[in-house]
C-alpha cells in the first residue's frame, strides 16, 4: 500500500499534547520529544498498511497432516481505546492440508497484526482468519494471553493482571479432542 504514517501531522499532534498538559514545549527534555515520539508512531504503527498475509505467500507442499504449534510468540500492540501499549504472548497450531510454512512465517503474522491500533479480541481473530486464508488448513488455534497498560496503570490499576482470548477455526472449532490437544501442549514447557 502506497500510504505512509504523516510523521509532521504527528509531531504537530504531540506538540499540542504537550501544551495542553501545562508543559513547555521548549523545555530542553521535550524539545525533541515530538519528533521522537512520531518516529516511534511510524514503527511501533507500521502495520496499519501491511498485508499479514503476504507472510504466507510461500508455502511448501508437504504431507505432514499432524498438528504444528509454535506457542511463546512476543508481541507488543496498542490498545485503540487508550493508545496505550498491551503486551504478552501468542500461542499458535494448525494442522496442515498439504502445505506448511517456515516457522518464521508465523511470528510474522503476528507482527504485521500486532503493529497497528487493536482490540485483543480482533487481534486473535484476525491472526486466526490470516493463517486459514493463507495456508488453507484443516484448522486453526490461536490463544493470546497479554498485559494491558491502560488497565494496569491507570483506571483500575490492576497490574499483573492477564487477559487471555482464543480463536478457533476449521477442526480446532468442531473436534474438542484436537482442541484439548493444542491447550495441553501450549501448557507444557
């Protein structure tokens, strides 16, 4: 997509922000904060205008139709309520239908996914809807466990606190023993 992140609409934005809070803008610590923080916006934003799914575009034909999981994947995403970061981890199986994916592809996915502005609940989904479209498995799970930062230090303050969601698709959805499997072997170390 040729759209880019407007980092001077940005810088301008958090020099209004900074005002507003009763600060001075010329103060030696925020003079360069604005720039700083549109910089961080264009990164930490960066896949507002990616295409998850390009992450799968090569597959490798293989008739390996057993479950595949890789769990622990970090990720770090900005809640849309209070662009307020949300970090934790995703756990993610399929059983494949003739093609895999390198490893790699995977974290990719929720890479992609992670770096724009996000509910958790579209975030599992969306990880889950990408990985059927793109690998045409037999079944998909996802299980997202993360921190949220604007439960966490402000409002209820609740610190430590986890929330965990879960997408299931294809036989994930329809058989509960290959369901159990994948939440047996996610919980394992």
């Amino acid at each position: 997509m040729s759209q880019k992140i407007d980092k001077d609409k940005i810088e301008k934005a958090v020099a209004l922000i900074i005002e507003a809070i009763g600060e001075n803008i010329d103060r030696e610590g925020l003079t360069d904060t604005p720039r700083r923080i549109a910089e961080m916006y264009e990164e930490i934003f960066s896949g507002v205008h990616d295409d998850p799914a390009k992450a799968l575009d090569v597959v490798f034909d293989e008739e390996h139709r057993e479950m595949v999981i890789l769990k622990d994947i970090p990720f770090y995403s900005m809640c849309e309520h209070h662009f307020m970061p949300f970090f934790g981890t995703v756990d993610i199986g399929y059983i494949p239908d003739g093609h895999v994916v390198g490893v790699s592809k995977l974290a990719r996915v929720v890479e992609a996914i992670a770096k724009r502005p996000q509910l958790q609940e579209r975030f599992t989904s969306q990880i889950a809807e990408t990985i059927m479209e793109g690998l045409k498995p037999q079944g998909v799970a996802v299980v997202v466990q993360a921190e949220h930062l604007c439960m966490t230090m402000r409002g209820i303050k609740k610190p430590g606190s986890n929330f965990v969601t879960s997408a299931n698709r294809g036989n994930f959805r329809s058989k509960p023993a290959t369901r159990a499997e994948f939440l047996s072997l996610i919980r394992s170390k």
